[in-house]
C-alpha cells in the first residue's frame, strides 16, 4: 500500500515522492540535522544527488518528501534495496520542529522495505539503518521500533601534512588502472569475491556493480587500482573524488584481496598507493570507512599505516 495519504492525514503536512530538482531541498535539511548531532554537515550536495540518482532506488515508490504549510522541507524518509537480496537500507531525516512525521515515517520505511524483499521473492526483509553513534534520539527510535544494534563503521583518515613517497611494489606485483574495461571487470571480480564474507554483502554482477559507481559523480575511474601477482588478478582498491569538495580528502570506497593472496602485503602496498595519489593530487588526507567486525583484521592494518579514526557510524538491523 502507498503511505503518501496515511502520513499526509496524519501529520497535516503535504507529502510527495522525490525528483531530481529536490536534491538542494534534501541536502540543507540532512546538513541541519547532522550538524545537531555530529557539530557539522556532512553529506555534500553530491551525495544527496548520487542517492536520488542511485539505480537500485525508485523515486515513485521508494522515497518521501513532507513540506510544512510553508513549502519548507520538513522531513526526508527513503528506502533502498541492495541488490537482489533481502537486503535493504533505510532512513529517516525529520527537522527538530516536526517531529509528528517521525512515527508515520519510520512505518513508511519499514513498510517499503518490507515490499522491496517481497518484490524481489524473498519471505522476510533485512533492514539496516546506519546511525552516528552520537545520535542518541534516532538510537531510541530505533530499538524502540525492534531493531538492534548489529555492527560498527569506523570512519578512518590518514593526513598528508608531510611528503607521502610512493611504495614498492612487492615481487611479482604489477599495477592496473580502471580506465580500460578489462581492469574494471578484474577489480569487480575481486571485490566480489573479497568482500563475499563481509556484514552487509549482497552479490552483484559486474552491469549492477559498475552501473551503480558510475552513477556517482564522485567516481572515477582511473582511481581504481587492481594488483597482479604474475598476471593473475589478486587485490583492488578503489578511490573516489567523495571528500574532495568539502574536505579536499581523497575517499578508498573499495579495498579487496582475494583470500589466498592475503597475508603478502597487498592491502598495505594499495592503500599506500592511494596515499601518495592523493598526496601528488594535493588532497590533504585520505579517508575510508571500515566494519570494525570485519571478517579480517583490517582496522588493525589501517591503524598500522597511519590512519586515526575521526566518526563511528552504528548499523542498527531488524528482520521483517
């Protein structure tokens, strides 16, 4: 069932689904939010319209816009699956001044969530709702409404406030770029297969998987390394443009080996590749985001290079 009615009944506010052109709209509301909890915004402009822009996201059937009598935007609410699984993320944005919306839009989420796995012949929906851990009012609506906390992201940065020297690669290892076709497939077979045991992981064949980065305006796809041992395909890493324009910081969004290559250095050979990149490109440091229950110990590799964590980020789960 559509809950646009339900919620513009409810509430009294005006309610609809999302277009393109809301993208301004939905970035000054999620800023002000943000900036109560964390003290800062901290989605850009793009990222909102990388969300709207998203392939895996309907706007007619998986979105929620409410405007005040005003016209203000006073909440933003969205569902979105993850691949073709039972897998979907969701969430919640609502202006401290309409916290009525609240309710309706939660059951809207869920709801939508509920649909999506349904829609996509599964009997139960995995949902996620990633929650800054200071955020202690959305915590409350979440295990108020049966979800638990389920695992931690760490948002990690490596400065580059003195001179970041390129790396040597290790014996046998060549280095690969993203701008040719047959490097993209490789990196995507990689990270498949790398990331196959990682919380969250739904499978993606290489159209959804390159359709999805190619969708962000952040991508690009030169920044997407892969790493050959004696020719064969054995880790990736790939860097994006989503820190430049606020924070002039590069962003690892992707960091895989293939499990019988670990344990030779790849993970570290890559990722200080990516520093000095970033560093030559005059980025001030580089970010990425690690589960801090990965399957491998990768926060303590990431802490071994430099790196410092600036934001922890809960993932809250509740089955359906």
């Amino acid at each position: 069932m559509d809950t646009t009615t339900t919620i513009v009944t409810a509430a009294g506010y005006t309610t609809r689904r999302p277009v393109a052109g809301d993208a301004a709209d939905i970035h000054r509301l999620i800023s002000l939010c943000d900036t109560r909890v964390i003290g800062k915004a901290d989605m850009t402009l793009d990222d909102v319209t990388d969300q709207l822009n998203e392939p895996a996201f309907d706007g007619e059937k998986d979105g929620w816009l409410v405007h005040d009598t005003s016209g203000s935007l006073v909440a933003w609410a969205w569902a979105c699956r993850k691949g073709t699984g039972n897998n979907v993320d969701v969430d919640v944005v609502v202006h401290p001044g309409a916290a009525e919306l609240t309710g309706p839009l939660w059951e809207a989420v869920t709801g939508r969530a509920a649909g999506i796995a349904a829609e996509l012949g599964h009997d139960s929906a995995v949902v996620d709702i990633a929650l800054y851990r200071e955020d202690s009012g959305k915590r409350a609506l979440a295990a108020a409404r049966g979800f638990v906390a389920a695992t931690s992201f760490i948002r990690l940065l490596a400065d580059h406030d003195t001179p970041v020297p390129e790396p040597v690669a290790p014996p046998g290892v060549t280095v690969h770029h993203g701008t040719d076709e047959e490097v993209r497939r490789q990196g995507h077979a990689v990270q498949q297969e790398g990331f196959a045991e990682h919380f969250g992981f739904t499978p993606k064949d290489y159209d959804e998987w390159h359709a999805e980065l190619d969708s962000s305006a952040s991508t690009d796809w030169a920044q997407l390394t892969v790493a050959r041992i004696d020719g064969e395909p054995a880790a990736m890493l790939l860097g994006t443009d989503a820190f430049a324009g606020d924070e002039n910081s590069g962003y690892v969004r992707q960091l895989a080996v293939l499990p019988r290559f670990r344990g030779r250095g790849l993970g570290r050979f890559l990722l200080r590749t990516a520093f000095a990149a970033d560093a030559a490109r005059g980025r001030i440091g580089t970010y990425l985001h690690v589960d801090a229950n990965n399957s491998t110990p990768a926060l303590d590799l990431y802490l071994s290079v430099g790196m410092r964590q600036v934001l922890a980020i809960d993932v809250w789960r509740r089955t359906l």
